[in-house]
C-alpha cells in the first residue's frame, strides 16, 4: 500500500462546475414518491443518489444499501441566490473594490505598502505557523480592510463607491438600488487574481463568485433517509422537505420566467427561492423566520445537524458510547466489601463476559452453553469473528459445533471483575475495580467505606460499571485499581478509604475505658465479625468492649499510636490503652491501618476496616446514639460562663475603642491606626471563639452528650459547631473576610446601628445560639454571613475544580524512573529526586514529612 | 551593596565543567536536552558567566536534605 503523509488540507470554496462534475444526476421532479410507492426519476430519492431499502440496488454503482456511498445529486438554480452563510465575505469584497473598474479602491503604491507588510511578517513569522496566520490578519489585513471600508470613492478612476449597505442575512443596496444576486456575481467575476491575493484570496481555490449559488448539491439519500412508520406512512427527513421547497419554488420560476411573467413575481418568488436555500443551509439565521414543520416544529436543516451540545461534532465524534456498561443510582449496603459492588439482577443478565473455550475446559464450556437460564452464554464469538447470538433454537447445534479458540459471552456474575465510576472523574480513584455481586433490587450497592474516594453520598448519586472484555484488561484492573490497593492517599499518606462516621463512632463508644458488654452483647456482636471465639470475660461475667475489639486484630499484632487523650497501646494483638478515633485508623504521624497493612497485607487490611465498620454499625446500633435538642442544651454552669467570657471580650474591645478615641492605641506595625484598632478587635474576637470552645469542653464532660462524643471521636462535627448551636455563633464574616460594615446607607449594615459603630454587634458579630434563638438583628447578620460564603462557595468550586484538572492534567503522565528521578514520556528529566527525598507517602507509617508539611 | 543572588533563600548556584557534565548525562542517561532548562539572561546564569549548551548544578534544599537539581542554558 501506498502511504503518503499528509501536510495540509486546504478548504476552498465549491466552483459550479465541479458541482456539476460531482455530482451523478440533475434533479428536476420536486417531489419524491409516485402513487406506487416507488422513487420518482429525477426525484429527491432518485435511486442514483444511493438506495436505503434493503435489498434494493444502487442505480449508480450496483451496490446494496449497506455497501453504497452514496452519490450527490444536483439541483439547478434557474435564478442564482447568495449562500448567506457568506455574505459577509460577500460584503467585504463588495466594500473593498470599485463597481467601475472592479479593481481594489487602493492605487498601486499603497496596494503595494500594504504587500510589502504582509510579506514582511510572514518572514518574521515563518517558523511559528500557528500564529503566522492570526498575525497576519491581526497586524497586515485589519488595518488595510478597515482604511477600505472607510474610502470613499475609487483611487484608481476616481468613481465614487456610493453607499454600499448589507442587509443581513442576504440584501445588498447601493444607494437604495438592490442588487440582484446575478447582478453581484458579475461583480465579483470581474476581480482580477492579484487584487484577490491582496484580500488574502486564493483564487484557484475559492473564486469569489462561487460565493453565489447555481447549482446546489443534493446529499445522498443515505444523510437524510425516511423512515417507515408503524402505520405503513413515511415520513421524510427534515433535509428532504427543505429541498423539495427550494425544487418546488425553482420549478416556478423557471415556468414563470418561461411565459414571461412580470418583474414583480419574478423578482417575489427569487426572493422566496433565497429564503429556501438560506434556511436549508441555516434554519436560525438571525433576522429571518426559520422554516417551519407541518407541526410547527422548526426544521433541522444543515447548520442545526452540526452545531452545538447535541450537534454531530459533540454528541457523535467527541463524545461516544461505551459498550458493557451499565449505570443506575447507587445505595449503601454495609454487608458488601470494599471491593464489592452489588450488581442488579437485570444488569446481570445483559452484560457480559468473554469466557475463553479451550480444550481444558471444554466440557464445563459445553455445560455453560446448554444452560438457558441465568447464568447463559449470549453469544458465541466463533474463531472467524462471527458472532452468533444463543437463541433456544440455535443452542443444541452451537453446543456442537463449539471448538477450542471460540469465545463464548457469557452473563455477569459473582467475583467478576468490574470497573466501578463515579463522575467527576477527578483522580485516580475516582474509577476502581470492584467485584460483582448479582443483587436483588435495582440499584448498585456499594460499602459506605469506599464512599470518599468517589465523593459519593446516596441521596440519588449514579454510578457506572463497566466490564473489562479480556484477560490483560482484568488482571490489571483486579491488581492496580482494587480499592484495597488505593486506601492510602499518594497525597499525604492519610487513609482515604476508612472507617467513617458511624464506623467511626461505634468503635470509639464500644472501646471506651470502663465499657463492658453482657454475654449475648459480646456473642452478638462478635457474630456479625464472623468471630466465633469469646474473649476471657472479667470477674462478673461482663465482657469489655476493648476485648471485643482485639477479637478483630489480627494475631500478634503490636502497635503504639495516638488516641483522643491517651496513647493508643496494642500488644499481641491485644488493645492495652487508648480508645479508637479517627486518628488512630487512618489519619496523622502514625496509623493503625498502615501497620496493618504492612505487616499483614492489603487483604487483611481490607477485611478489618469491612469488619470493624460492619461491627462499629452494630454497636451503635444496639445501644443508640442519636442527637436532638438534649445534645445542645446549655448548663446553667455554661451559660453564665457564656455570658461572663462575652461581657470581658466586649469590655476589653470598648477599651481599645477608648484608646482609639482618645489616640493613645499603640497601632501594629505596617498598619494605620484604624487599621490595627479593626485587627485587634478581630483578634479578641477570635479569641473568645477558641475559649469558649474551651469552656464547652470543660462543662459538657458527660458522656452521654452524643454530639460531644463524635467530636472526640472524630467522626463528625466539630467543637465549633456545637459551640456555634449552644453558646454563640460568633463573628459573621463577608466575601473579602472581614467584619461586615456595609449593607445600609450611611456604611452600617441595619438602621438600627449608629453609622461608624465599630463594636461586635454592630459589625455582624452573633453572641446568641442556635439553641437560644438568634436575635433580630443577629438573624439579618447570619443571613448576610450565609449569603456569602454560598456565593464563595460556588465561585471557589468552579476556580479551583479547573485549576486542579489543569494541574494533575500537566503532572498525569510523569513517573518515577528506577533511579528515583522523575521523568516525563519523553524520558526527560523532571526532578533529579522524586519529591525530594525519595519517599512516597503511600507506604509512611509514622516518619513526620517536614518537606511536605500538609497545606 | 548587597545582591539578591546573596539572600539566603537563593540556593547555591555552580557551573559544571564540561567533563562533570558528561558524567553526569551518561549516569541520567539522558541527552543535554533531556535536562530542564535555565535562561541564558537568568540573573543566576548571568552572574556565573554560564553560555548556552552548559549545566548548571543548584544545590537545593528539600526539607532536611540537600538536593542536586540541574539545568541546562539554553538561549535567551
């Protein structure tokens, strides 16, 4: 075979006559079926242009619908008409050249300027291709086309241009006169080939008056096919109605014209016939009416097949479907694994899985393929690439003919590999393989565990499963994107797939120091561990929660770590000290589940957090924890410390004030006097911020308080937040970060404030709860306070969403080479030692990274 | 007077001798253009006199260590 390399592609623009040429019959019959059913001759479906019945021969080259091109069809205009998709080209060539000499209005010296700085920036240019050509219009073109558009009357012979003006889409007037489109094509035929090449045309390419339309190309039959209906009606393309229109207006022109009808109808229906050709090429051209259905549903014409979101170039060649995959919303099931995901049944059935006959295993091949329920071969994907689908008919004769090498397709089901994504795809764990388990139900189910990775939640979140078509694909899934091998983040080495919330607070409640379990507590729960073993009770019979925990280590387990107060002691496999919390999973210097995974392996790993969670779920189910207003109700202790800690935090402010007024403030360095009276008032409020959490903890030590409980064990919710529902919700900040002071004229923010009141209230400090009720005022600052961190929000999100794409984007393909240096595809060199000091994050227990300190 | 290029936040900045440098591609295993690049005009590169097609070695810190990082001069 004969390969050549392309270079360019260069578009010009169609010459009539090529159209002519191209094109393999005239079409004269503006209609397209006779009373028979049958295509007219000359017609819109002529058969020479393509057939699109099965069965039936292409009348040009013999071929049936499935093999035939296609061939292009031609209608002859008898009136020419502009393409209004050009007619600013139009437009510009009218401008620039003389309707007497039809030459350019410039005289030859400054044709020649204008040359000779054209030439000049494509030698300056030359090696930067891409740019040449904007630069050249930007810097050589514009400024010329702008200077004739301006002129006035011709340099050459001195005829004025008269008042040229463009009527969009398609009318053109000189001093009121309209020009006719055969009037225009004469213009433009006139120009000569130098003056074109100074407009920056090729005229072997594109002459201009090609701009203006004779002869239209009909596409084949296959672009624009009819379909039968259900009730035997067809119904024809969009395209066909629009070209059986312009036929139609063209046929009565021609007859017109022909018995020498008056200029008016002429000149009526060559407008209409414009119109038509106008709206086949472009049914939303501005300023005209689009063409409409019978229905009055606007037509689909050409412009309207390509352009935009559902248009060819985005829905068909951007963006296509992907065959063996599946998606619906997904939903918790805490029974699943990690690297399981419930599959519904109906799914099930229809994807599929190649099953690789082979003379080993023929027999149980022979075995899957008599089957006719559900797990059943679909298809059998013959050595010769035929694929057959197993009907009941088919199935016997399959069984026999089935050799080794065939492929069989057979249905999903449980343990097979699968690829499991949830958009945005943002990372790499954004996609991982999760094993099949055929479900009842019709959703995926997943484990909450794995839930971060893909920022999921279950409030109507879908999710898409594909299943990978052959063995290489499988096994790299299976072994590279298994959710256990991603539980620890490349970013900073913290788990991202972990015990979380409940999973979290279940283990912190049920290892507590003095926490003990009845025997049927203890049995219970070691039951849904899958743990059939029961730890030594203590003297009463209790069993301590602490042990129960232990039952689920792995065995010879030694671990120090860190716990909420105390030091998180495992010795032999045993908890010694300490109570479980997030930190201790999965999170800072040291982590369990590091250790864990060390020593044991990803599996065990694996397996701990799917039974801890599952257990932690159970405990906390059998013994409740639940939040409601009891969890936020202040102490009598509490609020009059509340009061105590604001009445100082405002006595100390008025003092500064004071000191303000009275100029004796000492102002910080690098600020003015204001300035550093704002910052100190902020200061002292931040401060009483963090003390009253303080005091928070201090009072509210009960352990039955179960807001409390999850913020010490890390689960959910912060010390802030319970302080923000029972004692006050403190400062309320704008955009920029400041106090508010603005909101109502005369820079206050509600007429209730004395313009320039700088004190706390007065500048959208809250000091009353949630609990207590927000004051009136307070409610208006919260409102202002929530109106802008939402708009933050959404600005931050979408900013920073793109600056992230554009960075791991740029970083996606670079890897560490043998050597430890980071190379890209190229081989280059990136950084002499990855990150600094070799070390991926991934595989750190407890070294403190001081490089890379988290942001 | 006191030159940027002596703050202490600028690393150490060295020129390699043409047989260092071949050394150190033939351990990298890479080609001079495989290295990333440092402007002829970089005040760095300026200061050292470095021409276009030499190596300069910066000796950079990375938390606690020190790193070698190498850039090749290239016009401009």
């Amino acid at each position: 075979m004969q390969t050549e390399v392309i270079d360019s592609i260069k578009f010009g623009i169609l010459n009539p006559e090529d159209a002519k040429k191209l094109s393999v019959v005239k079409l004269t019959v503006p209609d397209t079926y006779n009373e028979d059913g049958y295509p007219i001759e000359g017609g819109l479906l002529d058969q020479r242009m393509g057939v699109i019945d099965p069965g039936l021969l292409c009348k040009t080259c013999g071929a049936r619908a499935k093999s035939c091109p296609g061939h292009f069809g031609r209608i002859e205009l008898v009136r020419p008409v502009l393409h209004s998709e050009f007619s600013k080209v139009v437009y510009m060539i009218l401008q620039s050249t003389c309707r007497n000499c039809h030459r350019l209005l410039l005289s030859d010296e400054h044709i020649e300027e204008y040359k000779g700085a054209l030439t000049k920036l494509e030698e300056v240019v030359v090696d930067v291709e891409t740019d040449a050509i904007e630069d050249k219009v930007e810097m050589g073109s514009l400024p010329m086309l702008k200077r004739l558009k301006n002129m006035k009357k011709c340099e050459r012979c001195g005829t004025p241009k008269g008042k040229l003006k463009f009527s969009a889409p398609t009318y053109f007037y000189v001093d009121d006169y309209k020009l006719k489109p055969d009037e225009i094509r004469d213009l433009l035929a006139k120009i000569s080939i130098e003056d074109l090449q100074v407009l920056g045309i090729d005229s072997v390419a594109s002459r201009p008056e090609w701009l203006i339309l004779s002869v239209l190309l009909v596409p084949p039959v296959n672009v624009r096919p009819s379909i039968t209906l259900e009730s035997g009606e067809r119904s024809e393309d969009d395209l066909t109605h629009k070209l059986v229109d312009i036929m139609r207006i063209n046929l009565r022109l021609e007859q017109n014209l022909n018995a020498g009808a008056p200029q008016i109808i002429i000149d009526d229906l060559w407008e209409l016939l414009q119109y038509h050709v106008t709206t086949y090429f472009n049914n939303e051209t501005a300023s005209i009416p689009p063409a409409r259905h019978r229905s009055g549903r606007a037509l689909k014409t050409l412009a309207q097949r390509l352009k935009g979101k559902e248009g060819r170039f985005r829905y068909n060649l951007s963006g296509k479907r992907v065959n063996y995959s599946a998606r619906t919303v997904i939903s918790v099931d805490p029974n699943i694994n990690l690297d399981e995901v419930g599959v519904p049944f109906e799914i099930a059935t229809k994807l599929t899985v190649p099953f690789y006959v082979t003379t080993w295993n023929l027999d149980k091949a022979k075995e899957l393929l008599a089957r006719a329920e559900y797990p059943m071969v679909m298809n059998v994907i013959a050595r010769d690439g035929k694929r057959k689908r197993v009907i009941d008919l088919n199935r016997e004769e399959l069984i026999k003919e089935l050799q080794p090498g065939d492929i069989m397709e057979r249905q999903l089901m449980d343990g097979d590999i699968t690829l499991f994504n949830r958009q945005p795809s943002l990372h790499r764990v954004s996609i991982m393989s999760h094993k099949a388990k055929v479900l009842k139900g019709r959703t995926f189910r997943m484990n909450y565990c794995v839930t971060p990775p893909y920022n999921a939640d279950f409030d109507g979140d879908e999710m898409n499963l594909h299943v990978p078509q052959n063995l290489e694909a499988q096994s790299e899934a299976a072994y590279l994107m298994s959710p256990q091998y991603q539980i620890f983040s490349p970013r900073d080495g913290d788990a991202i797939i972990t015990n979380n919330e409940d999973g979290i607070t279940g283990m912190y409640l049920m290892t507590k120091e003095d926490n003990y379990l009845t025997k049927e507590q203890a049995v219970y729960i070691l039951s849904i561990a899958k743990v059939y073993e029961l730890p030594k009770p203590t003297k009463d019979g209790l069993y301590r929660g602490r042990d129960i925990f232990s039952a689920m280590l792995p065995k010879g387990l030694n671990f120090e770590g860190k716990s909420a107060k105390s030091p998180f002691v495992i010795k032999d496999g045993k908890l010694i000290e300490g109570v479980v919390t997030k930190e201790t999973f999965g999170r800072g210097d040291n982590k369990l589940l590091v250790k864990i995974g060390k020593d044991y392996g990803y599996d065990v790993l694996k397996d701990f957090i799917f039974q801890t969670a599952k257990v932690a779920d159970a405990y906390v189910t059998l013994m409740g924890v639940t939040v409601g207003v009891k969890e936020y109700t202040t102490s009598k202790k509490l609020e009059v410390e509340r009061v105590r800690l604001l009445e100082e935090t405002f006595g100390k402010i008025e003092e500064l004030i004071t000191q303000y007024k009275t100029r004796k403030l000492e102002p910080l360095i690098g600020y003015t006097l204001r300035q550093s009276l704002e910052r100190m008032i902020i200061a002292e409020l931040n401060l009483v911020r963090d003390k009253a959490g303080e005091t928070l903890l201090k009072y509210e030590t009960s352990e039955d308080n179960a807001a409390v409980e999850m913020t010490r064990s890390g689960s959910r919710g912060s010390v802030l937040n319970i302080e923000q529902m029972t004692m006050f919700l403190g400062q309320q900040a704008t955009l920029s970060g400041g106090r508010i002071k603005r909101g109502y004229y005369t820079n206050r923010v509600l007429p209730h404030i004395v313009p320039g009141d700088v004190r706390p209230g007065a500048r959208g400090f809250v000091a009353t709860s949630y609990y207590s009720g927000l004051a009136p005022t307070d409610l208006f600052m919260h409102a202002v306070g929530s109106r802008s961190s939402e708009v933050y929000k959404a600005l931050l999100t979408a900013r920073s969403g793109y600056l992230y794409r554009r960075l791991s984007n740029a970083l996606q393909d670079y890897c560490v080479d043998s050597d430890y240096s980071v190379r890209d595809t190229n081989n280059n060199l990136i950084q002499t030692v990855y990150g600094g000091d070799r070390v991926n994050p991934i595989f750190v227990q407890f070294q403190k990274l001081e490089a890379h300190e988290k942001s | 007077m006191t030159s940027k290029s002596d703050h202490e936040l600028v690393p150490v900045h060295e020129l390699m001798s043409d047989k260092e440098v071949k050394e150190l591609l033939q351990t990298l295993n890479l080609t001079l253009d495989g290295l990333p690049k440092i402007l002829e005009s970089d005040t760095q590169a300026v200061k050292l006199g470095a021409k276009a097609g030499q190596v300069i070695k910066i000796y950079r810190r990375d938390g606690k260590r020190e790193n070698p990082y190498y850039r090749t001069v290239v016009e401009g």
